[in-house]
C-alpha cells in the first residue's frame, strides 16, 4: 500500500495533528509516531482517569472496592480501549471510506501491537485466538515484577500481530477478541452485547475454531454485574475476590480439550447464555458427564432408601433439587446453602417465580450454614452432603458432623466426596480437583470417618462407588449411605 | 396451679355488695355470657385496653364490619394469633367474646395450656330481658331476640359442668348488681420472687447427707442452730435448695428438719425435687414403687414422731416447681428449666422443673434419657439446677447443674449468687451406690452455634460507648457465608478487631492526611494526652494463646490439642497448613508465657499485626498490586517513546508527552511503595508479630479497663525475634513542641513510605465524655449528612485515628492520586467513623462477655456482628 499514510485516509484521522475524543472516563487521543511513504503507525492511546472513570459511573455501580482506584485499566488494552476503538474508528470499522473505498475493501498489510494486554490463558491463548484468523502472533508474557522472580509472569501478554487483512476486519477482531482475553469482569458492560457481538463478528466468528469460548467469554462474565457485600469482605481479608467465590460447579475433564478445572467451573458458572451446559466436563467418547452420574446416583439411593422428604445440604445451583422435584415421588425437598449467590442463581434456574404452587408448596430453598445448627434442617427421611464435605475445614467437620447426625438427625444421610485416588487419572490436574476443596480422602480415610461418625451418632453406614469403578484406584466419586439405628 | 379443682366463686346467697375477684398476673382471662351481658364494658371497667381482645374487633378488623357473622370464622383466627402471641410474651390477656360455647372456651384453654399459663374464667349471667333490651338499643346489632335466647340456653347448659373445662378458676357474677359491684385484682404467681435480691446460697441435691450439708453451710459462713432446726447467714444471704433433699442418705429426717426450719424462718427458698414428689405420694398412702432409696427415707421417717411426719409431708407437698428470683435474672429448678417455662404455670412445667426435658427412652441402666435442653439454652436468666450427678459444676450457656452426687461418694457443692463462686465439701463416705457411674454431662458442650444466634436482623446491647447496635439481615448473611466457610473455630474466634477511621482531609499542599487533623480532632473533643503507634503494614492478626491444653479445654471448650489460634481481621487462619498455624501458636505461647505469669492468667488474646503484609496477602499483592504495577511499567514507556517519536515529528503533542512521563514515574513510586512490604517467608522464617494491645486476659477485659501505656509496656519486655516491637511517642495535645515532635516523628516514619502512625487517647477505650449522646451516631440508620456534626460522629471519640503517609497512599489511591488531590479530598467520613465507633463498642461487648465468662454464643453475637458490619457498604479507601 503506498502511500503508506493513505492508513490516515482508512482512518479518518489526520497524521499530523493530535486528535482528542472525549470519554466518559477520560480521553482517547490518536497520533501518528510515524508517518511516510513506507510505514505509517498511527497510536491510539487511552488516558484513563481512574477516579473519573469509577465517579463517571453513579452512584447506582458498585464503587465499594478498593480495585477500582488501583486499577489496570489506565494501562491495559482492557475492554476500554475495545470501546474507544469502536468509538474512534467507527467508520473505518464498518468498512466504509469514501476517498479510498478499494483501499478499505481490500487486505493491506497490517503490523499490530499491544503493549499491555491482559491475556487470561496467556500467550498460549494468543496465539489460539489470533492465529486462525491469519496473523503471524507474538506474543510474550510480562513478568510481574523483576525484583519477585518467584511471583512469575503476569496476565499481561506484549502482543504484536503481522499479516494482511482488511482493517475493517483487524478493526472488529480487535474489538471483540481484546475483552475476550482480558476475560475480566466488566462492571460498564452495555446490555445490547449480543447484538454487538453478531455484528462486529458477521465475517469471522462463524468460522472461527475458538467460537465457543469467544462467545462464552464475551458474554458470560456479564452475572457477575452484581457484587454482593460478601465481596467486600474478600479484600478486607487480604484475599483475592475469586478465592471467595462459592463452589458452584466443578469437575476437572480427563479430556485434554478442556484446561483445567476452572473452566469447567465457567462453563455452569453463572452466564446462563448459550454456554453449553458443562461442556467442560463432557467426557471423551460422549460419555455422560461425572455430576451427571452423581446426581443420578444420589436418586438412586434415594428411591432405593424410599426417602418421600429429602433435604439437599449445600445445594449450589439447585440441580439435585431440581431433579427431585421433577419426581412426584418426593413430598418435600429443601435446599439450602451458605452462598446467597448460589441460591439466587438455583432459584433463577428453577424458575421459582413461575414454579406452579403445586409444585412449590413441594420445595423449600434457605440460606443456612452446616457449621451451625439449625431445625430447619430437621425432619425429613433423608439429606444429602453431594460433594460438600471437602469444602468444610477438617477442624470444623466435627462442627458439622454434629448439626446433621447429631443435630437434625435425618432417618438417612447420603454424602459423596471426590476419591482422591483416583485423581492420578486425570491428565492435566495438579493438586485437588477444586481450588476450595480442603482435603481428598483416599477410600480407606472416608471410610475411617464414615466409621467414626456411625459410631458416635449411631448410624449404620454403606458405601457405593459412583462412576467407573477402577479396580486399582477405585470410582470417582465415593458415596457412603447412613441409616440411623433405632432404638 | 393448673389442674387444681375449680372452685366456683360464687357469691353467697346474702349476696355481698362487693365481689373481689383475683386473676393470675401471668393469665388468660376468658369473659363468658350471652350478647348484651355487659362483657365490653366489665372489660373496659377493669382492664386496660391493650389487653381486651374482643370478637367484635377482629370481626372489624378481618370485614370492616363489627357484625358481618360471614367473618366470624376468620376472625376467631385473628383473636387467637393475637392471644397466643401476647401469652408467649407473658402478658396478661382477655377475651372478650360470648364463650357460650363449650368448643369455643375449649380452644381458648388448649390455647392457654400451649404457652403454659393459667386460665380463669369470668361468667356474667344476666336476665335475658336486660341483654334484650341493651341489644335494641343499639342499631348495628340486629339479630332478633332468639339469638340471645339461644346463647342464653347454651350458657345454662353450661354452667352446670363449666368447672371441669379445665379453667384453674370459674367467677360468676349473677345479676347487673352484682357485676356492677364487682372488682378485680391480680395476684403475683407463686414462682415469682423476682423481688428476692440475694446474695443467695444455692445448694446441690443433699440426698439425707445432714453433716456434709452442714459441713457446706458452715464452709458457707452460716450459724447452724443448736439441734440443727435452722440456720442463719450473718452476712444475710438466703440459701436455695434445689430440691432432692430426702433419700438414698443416712439422715433425711435430720436435713429435712433443717430446711424445714430454715425455710420458715425465711432464711432460705427450696423448690421440688422429684424424690420430694415421690416420698410425698408415698407418705399420702399413694401406690408408688419403692426404688432409688425411698425405702431409707420411709425407714427414717417411721422413727420420727407423727408430728414431725406430718409437718414433713406438709413441707413437701407444699414445694413448688421452681423459683424466679433477682429481677427475673436467676432461675433455680430441679432439674432445670428452658426460657420459655421461666414464671410459666403447667403440668408440663412442673414435670420439666422435676424431671427434665425426658425424651421418653431409657438408657442401658433403665434410667430415663435425658435431652441436653442446656446445650440450646440461650436465655439471659441464670438457671441453677440440680437432679443429674456430674463429678463437677460446669457452666452451660449460663446453666450450671451443682448436683455433684455426695450421695454416691462424690460431694456437695453450692453456687454463691451473684459472685459465681463454687464451694464443695467432700462426702464423708460412699452412702448409696450408683445405678451408673458418674459421667460428664453427656458430651461436652460442644461449642456448636445455632443459626437462631446469628440470622436475621439482630440488636445488640453493649456494655460500653453505643447502647444497642444493630446488624442488618443482608450483612449477616454475607457473614455468615465467610464465617462457615472460612473462619476458625468459633470457640477461638473471641474477637475481631474493628475498622478505623482516617483524620479529616488534609487541605496542606500534597497531602491527603496529615497528623494535624487527628491531634485537633482529639484536642477538640477535650482529650490532653495521645499515644502515636506506629501502623505496621502488614495483616491484621489476633492471637489466643492458652498456657496449655488443660486450659484450651478448660477455659475455651476445645479439646482438639490445639492451645490457641492465631487469625485474620475476617476470622481466617493465616496458613493453610495445620502444622504451621500450630507452630506459630506454640511458639508465640512461649514468649508470652511470662506475660501471663505477670497477668496470672493462664490465656490472653494479643491484638497484633502480622508481617510482612506478602505473608498473607501475597495473592492480592500479586493480583492486584503488582498487576497493575507490570502494565503501567510496561505500557508507559512505551506511549513516553511513542509520543516521543511523533514531536520528533514535529507534531505538537501539548504537554500530554509531560504528563506521560510524570505518570511513568508515578508508576514506579507506586511500585516502591508496595515492594517494600514485600519480603520472601518460608515457614515461619521471616515471619513477625507486631503486638500492640492486649485484649484480655482471666476475669480482665483488659483492651476495657487499662490505658495504652499500660499496654506497651507490658508488651515491650516481650523479647524474641518472632516479636517486633511497636515503636511510639506520646503527644501532649496543649504543648505546642510536643505536637511538632510527633509531627515530625510521623514525617520520618513516611517519607521513605511507610504506612504512618495510629493515634490514640491514652485513657481507656470504653467510656469516654460523649458516650452518652451516640444513640443516634451508632444507629447508623441514615446515611450521615454533609453537616460537620454528623461528619464527625455527633462528638463521639474515636478510639483510634490512622494518618497514613503520602507515598503508601499510592497503593490506596492509585499510583496517580498525588494529581488528583483536588478531587480526592472530596470524600466522606461520616460512614467510617460510625462503623469504628459501633464495631468498636462491639470488639469491646465481646472481650468483656469473654472475660465474664459468657457462654460461647454471647461472645460470637458481637464477633460476628463486626463481621457482618464490615460487609456494609463504605469507601474502602477511608
């Protein structure tokens, strides 16, 4: 393409001058650092007031933490810089230019480069993201801070791209792929996304072999809009908001497609969008997924135990108790969990507020806590710990032996747990197979607390295994079944 | 009491003028008679009213119409929702409604027998011509003459067997004369002696041990009379027994002649035990099976005169089921009583006040299975019991069996009111032998919560500075998620340390904080004398520290090994791994062992912060601090070349490439300024603890009842290199030199970056001039106005102001701010300052419930109420 500055024309903006648009947090300047025959680079550069930015928002967005003062964005190519690209190319990034419209209709060769861009899934993903598309990708991860070697790198990727594209095309995978890769929270998210996405998308996302997490990423993070005060009480804690996130989902894949648990965790993870219902832990082979097999195992028992009212404790997103409800078998269901969001998100997906009364005299759903006792939890023929005592301290399981065995006493109690034996058969776990778990048992441990719990609240007790039951290494999941003596 | 034969009141035939009738202050009081029988107006005449439920009313209420008969059914559902919750609260009621109705008193007395209180009926029987003509004259009420007629019949019918419905007793009033004459009084119920102040003696069951329970009283400092028929306190306590005087022992007769004697000199209060029931079944000529050492007493007694017999059986029949004593604040029952029974009148009552909360089961030894009612216990009442044996008194939830089986060869032990001391004297010998060996209590109490403590909306009285605090049912349940899910043991978890508020905005040049606002603050609000305390930056930790597992169990319930814990401002443990918080508690009860040596306690709780702040934070450090510190340091000078590059082109780029080297620079002094409290552990290496307060040791909320200086002493001669100390000045707010020195002293500790310095009065923390007035300011309800009164806290102290320096700002404000200040300074105080004053006044409520050895629950109230107040929503850069 010569001249090499016709870029100003395709643009829209004049090399020689420093232009200035204003945002609602600061403002978006763009220049040209050089700018003849040859090459010709034009800046886009964001100055981000981060007071500005947290004030500009009202008083009705959460301004009650402490990141939003100490806050990337100023520096970052976030989904900020994505809007004012939008803004401040807007036509070039619909394709149109009137004194050079072959010129905008035509692949030109482009260089790209992104000093800061935060990049969760790292240059790896990069190149996943970038790579189909056409571009030759560099991508080199920032180290965090030189003088902490031991810290590593940061979620930042210096990212430059080469290869000959439309710019309208290079314009709008920009503006969808940046927030992509970020993948943080955005709290200024407009609500028409789906419709942006489509369009700025129309020429490549269909074919694009990443178009599940694109998708998923662009608009999955918009639940967690809303921060609840137990957020704030992460920082106080001198902890990392997402350490405090509750256990909705979790299931590490033996499939090498998935990357790690915490995908899996995404894929049930509060965006009720078009993200395929755990996908993540789909087996290889089309095999039904573990929480699938669990659940069915749990009704199992349950039927077979001839429980008619059942209590599910720490009941995440509602799934069990959504499956028994579905069964006219079960007169009574309860739901309870510690995590207010978790029970906001099982009452959306249950539909509590379109559930006909019938089946809503049925069912009953309450914030309570295994730690402390509690009679609503009392009265029903069986409870369910489904993958919840890993959860719990080990100095506090004592705590929560007593509210259910000793406290509410059901006539049975089913619990399951990961069996950590088992753990060697997946691929790519390291450590447990959830950030908050507390502990694995091997066979032989649950067992020994099995045993000690039926002895000291006299229950008797039988396991089953849940999944394939590996001769070596045994289940997945273990399950033990109490039944309460009488007498 | 209830059951008793209902005795007809009725008036002479002579008809006396004036009819007295008594009712039970504690009651529910049923008007019987026909429309037009004057019931309203009685009501009216003798009770106030709030406490006259009528009919018509609810009829009102549920129609909008007194008279719509359609509603009738819908109403009864009102009155008896309104009764049953005003019985439960205890207060005295009336039913104004026809009641002619055998099914309609029917339900009002199952509906008193549920909430345990006595039920007296009042029949005002009129001619049927006066209620007709009192319902003509009243337009509204048109139902013909064979309304009345009717009710006239069914109340006849029911007069004749009224006094079997179970009414404790049955007025009847007879004619408009004898209604109009009528007057009504209360009477106080026999479990009442709220006006009794003590200081009482309450003594465990005796079981006819005569010389050990004379041994107990003259241990006691009682005078014993000669031939033991009294004894008296000079120092005028009264003793109470908690029954279970007679059987099984060698001297029934002789224990019983003492308490009898006693007792009628008013010098002391016994309650039944269930073998006083028994014996007395038995003396009566009742059928009972004779076990359990009846057969000793009756043995005993045969040698006794007839006299002396019948005065006995007398004084036995004549014992109630339990005592309500000091103002309600202490409860004395055989074997215990539940909140809801306390000054309650029932069958069920009385067989809990006998026998206990009986599942109904029998264990391996034939003995009745009894529920542990102590352990869900939560009542504010003290309740002193007796009937099971343990080897010692233990506290439960403000309950304490003092049955210590002397009988069985174990002792006989008193609790001294209100001091709560514990006297025993040992049994001479074995005199009966068990029918099961002696155990604690079941378990333990095992420290386990209920929810009913925490949910929902909660107001919490505290002792000191802020009157009754309360906790939102939202905060509460974002507390309660981090509190089950990530907290220690609530048995360790005694304290959380509060927020603290920033001075005033500074309006000096460059700064946002400064030492000057907080020392004007203080003087202004009359304080003279400060301590300046060097603000560690680290993690905010406390410590309980026990000298050993014997305490741990002892004093703290936990009988897990561990001897302490060591944990965050959010209630967590500082490391993941078990081994290391161990390590780190045993090490730090070493170095405080002479601490509590000096304190004589044998556990203490150290306010301390834990450094470096990378030992915990090191997630946030990374995720946030250092994140934003690699993308400004990568990106920056990257734009700086940029822009360079295009005035190299001669663009004119404005002083935008100006400021975009200040923020570069900026960007480094941000990183400087986090780094630094950055340093690799390993283990416990590197590790350090900065105590600054003691919080409290045995009997002592010590963070309450001592000053400041108190406290650093006492914590300087800690030497260790785990320990590092809190450097401090003091600063005489009226000496203008001092003030400058601690200005100065402030300028040191900050120019290099650190985080600055806690000022703090140096008198003790809880009361303080202006308490009295915070009502309003610890509500908290309103979001405080612009106004300076409210911005300040409505004159309340704070305990402690941070003045943070200018350069650790940058890791608060952003790397930035120092461009920003104009905008910065605009921020509002108001919030913050109430929330430290009220979580404040609430780390104190629960240091001194703690040191007051208050059961677990009342100390986790206000720890966990700091908890849910730090989820309100407040600039968290303040």
């Amino acid at each position: 393409m010569r001249p090499a500055t016709d870029l100003g024309f395709l643009l829209h903006k004049h090399p020689d001058r420093v232009q200035e648009f204003g945002q609602s947090y600061g403002v978006a300047r763009v220049f040209y650092p050089e700018a003849d025959e040859e090459r010709c680079t034009a800046a886009l550069m964001l100055d981000v007031d981060p007071i500005r930015l947290v004030r500009s928002r009202g008083r009705s967005t959460p301004d009650y933490a402490l990141g939003q003062y100490v806050n990337d964005r100023p520096y970052a190519a976030s989904s900020l810089l994505a809007g004012a690209l939008a803004d401040v190319f807007r036509t070039a990034r619909a394709g149109r230019c009137a004194s050079r419209p072959e010129l905008a209709a035509t692949p030109i060769p482009l260089e790209i480069a992104l000093p800061a861009l935060p990049c969760r899934g790292g240059p790896e993903l990069a190149h996943r993201l970038f790579g189909p598309l056409g571009w030759e990708v560099e991508a080199r991860a920032v180290p965090l801070d030189e003088a902490f070697p031991e810290w590593g790198d940061s979620r930042y990727v210096r990212l430059a791209l080469r290869g000959r594209a439309r710019l309208a095309d290079a314009l709008n995978q920009l503006y969808v792929l940046l927030p992509v890769l970020d993948d943080a929270k955005h709290y200024w998210i407009a609500p028409d996304e789906v419709d942006k996405l489509i369009r700025a998308g129309e020429s490549w996302l269909a074919a694009h072999p990443e178009r599940g997490l694109i998708t998923r990423r662009y608009l999955g993070r918009r639940g967690a809009l809303t921060r609840t005060a137990f957020a704030r009480l992460a920082e106080l804690g001198d902890d990392v908001e997402e350490d405090l996130e509750p256990p909705l989902e979790e299931e590490p894949s033996p499939s090498p497609e998935a990357d790690a648990p915490a995908e899996a965790a995404e894929a049930s993870a509060p965006g009720e969008v078009s993200a395929p219902e755990a996908e993540g832990s789909e087996g290889a082979g089309g095999k039904r997924p573990l929480n699938t097999v669990r659940r069915q195992a749990v009704l199992a028992v349950l039927d077979e135990l001839g429980a008619r009212t059942v209590i599910d404790l720490g009941c995440g997103t509602g799934q069990l108790v959504g499956a028994l409800l579905a069964d006219p078998a079960f007169t009574r269901v309860a739901g309870t969990d510690v995590s207010s969001q978790a029970l906001t998100i099982a009452a959306r997906k249950l539909k509590l507020d379109r559930m006909p009364e019938r089946q809503r005299e049925r069912l009953e759903l309450f914030q309570g806590a295994l730690t402390y006792t509690d009679d609503r939890f009392a009265g029903f023929d069986a409870a369910v710990l489904m993958e919840v005592v890993e959860h719990v301290d080990p100095p506090r399981l004592p705590a929560l032996e007593r509210v259910v065995f000793g406290a509410a006493r059901p006539g049975h109690v089913v619990v399951t747990t990961p069996n950590a034996e088992y753990n060697v058969r997946y691929e790519f776990l390291t450590g447990m197979r959830h950030p908050d778990h507390r502990f694995e048992w091997t066979r032989a441990e649950f067992a020994a607390w099995a045993a000690k719990v039926g002895e000291e609240y006299r229950y008797d007790v039988a396991f089953r295994p849940v999944g394939d039951d590996d001769p070596e290494l045994g289940p997945p999941t273990q399950m033990a079944v109490f039944t309460r003596r009488e007498g | 009491m209830a059951g008793t034969t209902a005795g007809r009141t009725e008036t002479q035939e002579g008809r006396d003028r004036m009819t007295e009738i008594a009712v039970p202050a504690m009651s529910l009081v049923v008007l019987v008679g026909v429309s037009g029988s004057g019931k309203s107006t009685f009501a009216r005449r003798h009770f106030a009213p709030t406490q006259v439920i009528s009919s018509d009313f609810c009829r009102g209420l549920v129609a909008d119409d007194e008279n719509d008969q359609a509603a009738t059914s819908d109403a009864f559902d009102v009155l008896h929702y309104i009764v049953r919750t005003r019985l439960k609260r205890g207060l005295l009621t009336v039913v104004d409604a026809t009641n002619v109705q055998w099914e309609a008193r029917r339900q009002l007395i199952d509906l008193a027998k549920s909430q345990d209180v006595l039920v007296d009926a009042i029949v005002l029987d009129v001619p049927e011509e006066v209620a007709a003509e009192r319902n003509a004259a009243r337009p509204d009420r048109d139902f013909g003459s064979h309304v009345i007629r009717r009710q006239r019949k069914e109340l006849k019918r029911s007069l004749g067997k009224i006094s079997r419905d179970g009414f404790r007793r049955v007025h009847v009033l007879r004619g408009v004369e004898e209604i109009e004459a009528a007057t009504v009084v209360t009477e106080k119920a026999w479990t009442d002696r709220r006006e009794l102040t003590g200081p009482f003696d309450i003594i465990g069951d005796v079981h006819g041990c005569r010389a050990e329970l004379e041994a107990l009283l003259r241990e006691l400092g009682w005078e014993i009379e000669p031939g033991g028929t009294g004894a008296s306190h000079p120092g005028g306590r009264t003793a109470v027994f908690v029954g279970d005087l007679v059987d099984r022992g060698p001297d029934t007769p002789g224990v019983l002649r003492l308490v009898m004697g006693m007792v009628a000199a008013g010098t002391a209060l016994c309650v039944s035990g269930n073998h006083e029931q028994k014996l007395a079944r038995a003396l009566n000529g009742r059928k009972v099976r004779v076990a359990h050492g009846l057969q000793e007493s009756l043995d005993q007694l045969a040698a006794e005169p007839e006299e002396f017999r019948t005065a006995a059986l007398a004084f036995m029949d004549g014992l109630i089921s339990h005592y309500q004593l000091d103002g309600g604040r202490l409860v004395v029952a055989h074997a215990g009583l539940k909140e809801a029974y306390h000054g309650r009148a029932s069958g069920r009552v009385r067989s809990f006040a006998l026998y206990g909360d009986t599942t109904g089961e029998t264990d391996e030894y034939g003995l009745p299975v009894r529920y542990p009612w102590a352990r869900e216990y939560r009542g504010r009442a003290m309740v002193v019991y007796g009937h099971t044996p343990v080897p010692e008194a233990e506290w439960i939830n403000n309950t304490i069996c003092l049955d210590t089986g002397v009988v069985f060869g174990g002792k006989l032990t008193a609790l001294r009111y209100p001091s709560r001391e514990i006297v025993s004297v040992p049994a001479e010998r074995t005199w009966y032998d068990p029918v099961r060996p002696l155990t604690a209590p079941g378990h333990r109490d095992p420290g386990v919560l209920s929810i009913d403590d925490v949910r929902g909306t909660k107001h919490i009285e505290v002792r000191h500075g802020g009157g009754r605090i309360k906790v939102r049912e939202e905060n509460a349940a974002a507390a309660l998620e981090v509190m089950s899910r990530f907290a220690v043991d609530p048995r360790w978890l005694v304290y959380l340390p509060p927020t603290m508020a920033p001075p005033e905005t500074s309006r000096r040049e460059g700064y946002l904080e400064h030492p000057a606002e907080a020392f004007a603050e203080f003087a202004e609000a009359g304080v003279t004398r400060v301590v300046c305390e060097e603000k560690h930056m680290g993690s905010r930790a406390v410590a309980v520290l026990a000298r050993d597992h014997k305490t741990a169990a002892a004093r703290f319930g936990v009988d897990d090994g561990s001897a302490g814990a060591v944990y965050t401002r959010t209630g967590r443990p500082f490391f993941a791994a078990p081994e290391l918080a161990g390590a780190l508690v045993d090490r730090l009860r070493r170095v405080c062992a002479p601490l509590m040596d000096e304190l004589d306690s044998d556990w203490l709780v150290l306010d301390c912060e834990l450094l470096p702040w990378s030992a915990k934070a090191e997630g946030l450090i990374r995720d946030q601090y250092a994140s934003v510190g690699a993308a400004a340091r990568t990106a920056l000078p990257e734009v700086v070349a940029a822009l360079e590059a295009a005035a190299g082109r001669g663009v004119d780029v404005g002083d935008v490439l100006d400021r975009a080297r200040l923020r570069s620079l900026n960007a480094s002094r941000f990183r400087d300024a986090y780094a630094r409290y950055c340093r690799p552990v390993s283990g416990l290496d590197g590790v350090s603890l900065a105590p600054f307060q003691i919080l409290a040791c045995e009997g002592r909320a010590t963070a309450v009842t001592e000053p400041h200086p108190w406290h650093l002493d006492l914590l300087s001669r800690l030497d260790d290199p785990l320990i590092t100390p809190t450097r401090h000045v003091y600063a005489d707010l009226d000496s203008p030199e001092s003030v400058r020195a601690a200005t100065a002293w402030w300028e040191s500790l900050t120019v290099a970056g650190g985080e600055g310095m806690v000022v703090k009065p140096v008198t003790v923390a809880g009361e303080r001039p202006g308490t009295a007035e915070g009502g309003a300011a610890a509500d908290g309800e309103t979001e405080p106005s612009g106004s300076e009164a409210s911005r300040r806290g409505l004159g309340r102290v704070q305990p402690g102001i941070k003045v943070r320096g200018r350069e650790y700002l940058r890791i608060i404000y952003g790397p930035d701010y120092t461009e920003s200040l104009d905008v910065l300074r605009n921020r509002f105080l108001g919030r913050k300052r109430s929330l430290a004053l009220r979580e404040h006044a609430l780390g104190l409520e629960a240091l001194s419930r703690l040191a007051d050895g208050e059961p677990l629950w009342r100390v986790h109230e206000p720890v966990f109420a700091v908890l849910a107040l730090e989820s309100e929503p407040v600039d968290p850069r303040l």
